[in-house]
C-alpha cells in the first residue's frame, strides 16, 4: 500500500494520532516504519518548518517507532480507525492555510463560466464555447500583468466580457485569499465536506507549498481545495462561504521537505492526477499540469507575505489547479457534482496520493482541538 501511497525518497513530515498522548505527534517515515520525532523545541511540524535546514534536522532526529507504514495507512481512513493505533493528519499544525485563485487558464475560463451562469449548468456549456470563440488567443501564454495582457483585457472589456476572474488571472494582481484556519486542515483517509445547500461542485487538486515565517519555501504536500461551484458563481462576495466549511481543506499524506532529491524545480514540473469513484460506479479521471501554471510558485508566495503581510508561524498555500471536471454526471449536460461516498485520490510521484471521502459539512467530525488546545496540552507534556 506504501509505495502507492508515499513518494519512493525524501525527507517526509507530517503528524500523527498516536494513543496515549492528548496531542499530535510529529511523525517521519524510515524504511517502512514510522517513527515519533516529537520532542521539545520540534514538538509542531511549524517548529521543525521554522529551522534553518528541516531536511536535515528530521534526517538527524531520534524517534520512537509507532508500527509500518501501512499499518498507519490503513488506520487513517475515517470509518476504519482504530484509538489503539497510530493514524494520520493533517501533516501541518499552527501554520496560517493560504491558497491562490485562478492561477491556470482552463480554471480562469470556468471562473468566468460560473460567474456569467450564476449556478446554471446548461447555460455554462452555451458560455464556454461563446468565450473561448471570442477570446480567440490562448491565454496560457500571457504573462499576468504584462503589455499583451493588458490589451486582452482591453478587448474583453469592449466586448462585454470582462470578469473579475479574468482581472486577477492576468493582470497585475494575483488573488490570494484565506482558505481555512490554523489546526482545521484534515489529512488523509479523512473525510471532506460539501455544504448541504451546495448542488454543483468538485475536487481541485493542488500541489500545496509550506513557507516559513521569512517567506522560505521549505517543501510541499497535496491539497484538495474542496470547491462549491454553484456558491461562489452566485457571486465572488461569497466566497468565503464556497471555501471555508467544516473539512472543506485536505493536505497530505506528507510534507515532503526541500534537499537535494526535492527542490522547487520538481513543483513546477509536477502532473497531478485525479481520480473520483462514486458508488454509483461513475469514476472521473483528469489531470493538473504545473508547468502550465501562469503565476510561478514563488510570485504567489511573494504575493502572499512580505513587508505587506506577515505569518509568524508560517503558512501552506494551496497554488491552484488546471483541472476543471466537465463530464457529465446523472445526465446529459448536468456537468460534474459530487455525490455522498466518492472517493477523492489526488496523486504525484514526488509527493505520494491524499485519498479523501466526501460527505457533507454538516455530517464529518466537527472541529474541536484548535491551537489553544494543542498549545496547552504541549505545556502540560513539558514540551514548550
């Protein structure tokens, strides 16, 4: 299961439940085993993200074998865990969830699609087909902000086509906004919530990067940006609601930390595949190209901290997705929504797979150990 699961090398972080402990533990994989690294002055994955060389440090640090890795695997799924055993988390604690918007041209497109159909399904596939003739440039090649850019933007305003989606795809400003808090994220194996009210919406599989506290990008894990549709194509003022629900944000299985086998090089090349299984037999395969992406990785963490915004305990940013799923479902032109059980596997070899069930907000695990919790029980554990 492990070799499907995690990446073949590297240097990998995350957490961990492990019974008899209140708190998380930090966890690293070594030949198979997992191994408890926690201990006082890296007793958070933030801790360890904020050293001068992590790799090195989780490379050289004791541990404590908790049982294989599969064994670990195999209790993280949320309807299969066992409190007896060890099982996942997400692999960041204290860290501020960060994600950037429309970074890739097929997701700028259906941006606009769902701003222009305001939730209708049927409308939206009349509106690709009339864009995409009027835009008559391939926009993967603009340069956000840049003089070409500006004269598409020109165009499509006196065409009356202009968007606030298509305005932060390619000019000066990249969007980055909130995706959820501190301690909320949920890792794999575990469930990931769609808003009852929500009838139109899908995975987006993202390749997420961790930052330190100076801007540093120090390694990177899978994300699923759990997307309503039909929310924020009502309107973009709702996006906070489209975003930010009970276990609306997945990351994992690890962080795989920035050495000499990973660097920010291998993001920008990376595929991500996608795989949805209903248990109406529907299955969904696509994939999310980085090397197509408009904004590179370190615009977006520029964008995102600097003298203009400050993150004392680091943060994750979720760097957008390509990938926008069309293929109909339950209907010719119904377009693709979830249903209740699909499973969610975001995939790349660099960084492993984060599998995911989908259920409604309302119906996963409710959030209830937040940073005061975890910070009280670290003290109690003689650990801060």
């Amino acid at each position: 299961m492990s070799a499907m699961i995690l990446p073949s090398e590297g240097l990998l972080l995350g957490r961990a439940r492990v019974p008899g402990f209140a708190h998380p533990r930090v966890i690293t994989v070594r030949d198979g085993q997992v191994f408890d690294i926690t201990a006082p002055g890296s007793a958070t994955t933030r801790d360890i993200c904020e050293l001068a060389d992590p790799a090195s440090a989780v490379k050289a640090a004791p541990g404590t074998p908790l049982g294989s890795v599969d064994a670990v695997l195999a209790n993280s799924w949320a309807d299969h865990i066992s409190d007896t055993a060890p099982s996942l988390l997400s692999p960041i604690d204290l860290q501020a969830v960060k994600a950037a918007g429309v970074t890739f041209v097929v997701s700028l497109l259906e941006r606009v699609i769902e701003e222009q159909a305001r939730g209708d399904k049927a409308k939206a596939d009349l509106l690709r087909t009339d864009i995409l003739g009027l835009i008559g440039t391939d926009l993967s090649q603009l340069v956000p902000g840049s003089e070409t850019a500006m004269k598409v933007k020109a165009t499509l305003i006196a065409r009356g086509v202009w968007s606030q989606y298509l305005e932060v795809g390619i000019g000066p400003d990249a969007e980055i906004f909130t995706k959820s808090q501190p301690m909320s994220t949920v890792g794999f194996g575990a469930d990931v919530g769609i808003l009852p009210i929500s009838e139109w919406n899908n995975p987006e599989p993202e390749v997420a990067l961790v930052v330190a506290s100076d801007g540093g990008i120090v390694g990177a894990t899978l994300g699923n940006d759990v997307n309503l549709r039909d929310v924020e194509g009502r309107s973009a003022l709702l996006l906070g609601k489209a975003k930010d629900n009970n276990a609306s944000a997945s990351l994992g299985p690890f962080i795989r930390l920035f050495d000499q086998s990973f660097s920010l090089a291998d993001v920008k090349t990376a595929e991500i595949g996608l795989k949805v299984t209903g248990e109406d037999g529907f299955v969904l395969e696509g994939h999310s190209s980085m090397s197509q992406i408009s904004r590179t990785p370190e615009s977006l963490v520029a964008a995102a901290i600097g003298r203009h915004h400050q993150y004392p305990d680091g943060f994750v940013i979720y760097l957008g997705t390509m990938f926008a799923p069309v293929k109909d479902r339950g209907g010719v032109g119904k377009g693709f929504t979830h249903k209740p059980n699909d499973i969610v596997t975001i995939s790349t070899p660099k960084l492993g797979s984060l599998s995911n069930r989908v259920r409604l907000s309302t119906e996963c695990p409710p959030w209830t150990y937040g940073a005061s919790h975890l910070l009280r029980d670290l003290a109690k554990a003689g650990l801060l």
